[in-house]
C-alpha cells in the first residue's frame, strides 16, 4: 500500500506536529490491519519507495524544499536529479511501475471551477483512466468543480465506488450534491472490484477510485471548512486572484477562517483512508491467492 506523505507536507501545508502525528498513526493502521505502508518521495532525481522513517521525519520537521512533481513533470524533475513531491497522477504512475496496486491519499484533482473555458483540469483524472492503481481518497475539494469532475471520469471511463454513502463526498464534508456513480460497504467489496477489473482485458490497464465520506464523529468540523472555502473563493474572486495562485490563496485563507480546523480535519481524513485503504490491501491479497490457488487445483 504506497503513500504520498511528503505530498501532504508540501501542499497541504500542514504544521509540524500534524505532520508526525499523521505519519506514525497511519503507519500504526497499516500495521494493525498486517499491511507494510510505502512512503515514496523523488530524492536527487531517483524515485523512491519505501521511504525510511528517518527520513519522513525530516520531511516532516519541513527540513526539504519540495516541488511539487505531476507526471509531465517527472522527466525534468528526474533528469535535473531535484527533490519532488509527487501528485496523485506521478504516485500513481511511479507506484504501478513498482508493482503497488493500492495508493492512499487525502483527496485528488478535479475539473476546476471555469474549467469548461480554462480547460484547467487535473492530470489525476487522466491518469485514472490508463493507470491500473486504485487510489483511495475522501474525494474532490469542494473548490473544484465536483459535477464535472465526475462527468469526466464517466468519460474516461474510470470506475468511481464510495464507502458506504450514495452521495459522493467532497474531501472536508461528506455531502457534495453529487450522487456515487456506485456505493460499496466494505474495503472487501472494493479488493473484489480491484481483482475482477484486473482480469478482464481492456480494464486492466485503468485505476479505480475509493472514495470514503469524512467520518460523521468530525462532519461538523467539515461543514465549517466548506463555509471557510465557499468564503475564501468568494474573495479570490473579489479581488481577480487567477490561475496558478488560486490554490495557495484559498489554502492559506481557510486556514486562517478555520482557525487552524482545517489542518486537523485533513489528518483526520486521511487516517481514515488508511484505515480503509490497509483493510482493502489486506483483503485484495487474500483474495489473490485464494483465486489463484483454485485455479491449480483445476489443473
């Protein structure tokens, strides 16, 4: 089960002790539920996996400068021999070359709000389509444009499930407006899903998307980062922030809007995608070898 940590670190802005915090109670989770969580970074241009935990400590104690690396940025980042924190798409990628079929994350890219005339639209969706990772997650950003993130995944025809809910969740709430495309109830239903896309041809080479709703124990945290966001984006708009400085404006005003709310709601999701990332990598592997165990005993 791969991990974008250092991601979480750099463009989460999330303080130092959130930061530990977070790193040693999913590791905690995936060993709980018997399953080795892989941290990966890109380090001097070489991609790793399996990151030590010295070395995630740093990263936490915010002791390196990341850049933020997609997969178009990978050949620059690689042959310039730079430090990266991967993005959905290039963990994806980095985490299928290494054989990893499960990837964990706080949430991914989406359509972005004008997207229909900027076309800014997240390399994570695409990367969704021709990726054969699950990646599991708490959803879009309420910033993004959610209904037509999930009119372009129906197109790219990636398969979307969500945890135990029939609306999909929007990362700091679990309500977006939005109906699941499929709603499971357990990671098992999920390894099932993963497993049969993988033996027929045409879908083995796609990803999958795990969405699992904020738990409902911290909705009322979420509901007042939607407020803090719905604010923020109002104000970017007042004052013609565009573009590539949209996101660092509205993560720095909800911060402030929420009183700092946001930062622990984010770890608190993503325990949460462990948690049912981990029991999905558990059951994904058991049902692997139970199906290839019966089909030698047909032989």
């Amino acid at each position: 089960m791969s991990g974008n940590f250092w991601h979480l670190c750099r463009h989460g802005n999330l303080i130092k002790c959130f930061r530990l915090e977070g790193f040693l109670q999913e590791v905690n989770i995936s060993y709980e539920d018997c399953t080795l969580p892989c941290w990966h970074d890109i380090c001097l241009g070489v991609g790793r996996l399996g990151v030590k935990g010295y070395m995630l400590a740093n990263g936490a104690a915010g002791n390196f400068a990341l850049s933020q690396v997609s997969r178009r940025d990978l050949p620059v980042v690689l042959a310039s021999k730079m430090d990266g924190a991967t993005t959905v798409s290039a963990t994806m990628l980095l985490a299928a070359a290494a054989g990893i079929s499960i990837f964990v994350t706080g949430g991914i890219g989406g359509v972005h709000r004008g997207g229909e005339a900027s076309m800014d639209i997240s390399a994570d969706l695409t990367e969704l389509s021709r990726t054969p990772v699950a990646v599991v997650c708490a959803g879009a950003k309420s910033v993004l444009d959610i209904p037509r993130t999930l009119e372009f995944l129906e197109t790219q025809g990636v398969c979307v499930a969500v945890m135990g809910s029939d609306e999909f969740p929007a990362f700091f709430t679990p309500h977006s407006g939005c109906r699941a495309p499929c709603r499971i109830d357990s990671p098992e239903q999920a390894a099932s899903m993963l497993l049969a896309a993988g033996q027929v041809q045409g879908l083995h080479n796609s990803g999958m998307l795990l969405c699992c709703p904020i738990p409902e124990q911290f909705a009322a945290e979420g509901q007042q980062i939607e407020s803090a966001i719905s604010a923020a984006l109002d104000e970017a708009t007042a004052q013609g922030i565009a573009g590539s400085e949209v996101t660092p404006f509205l993560l720095e005003r909800i911060r402030s809007l929420t009183g700092g709310a946001s930062l622990v709601a984010n770890i608190k999701l993503v325990m949460n995608n462990a948690a049912i990332g981990a029991q999905m990598a558990k059951s994904y592997v058991h049902q692997k070898k139970h199906n290839s165990c019966q089909g030698r005993s047909r032989l």
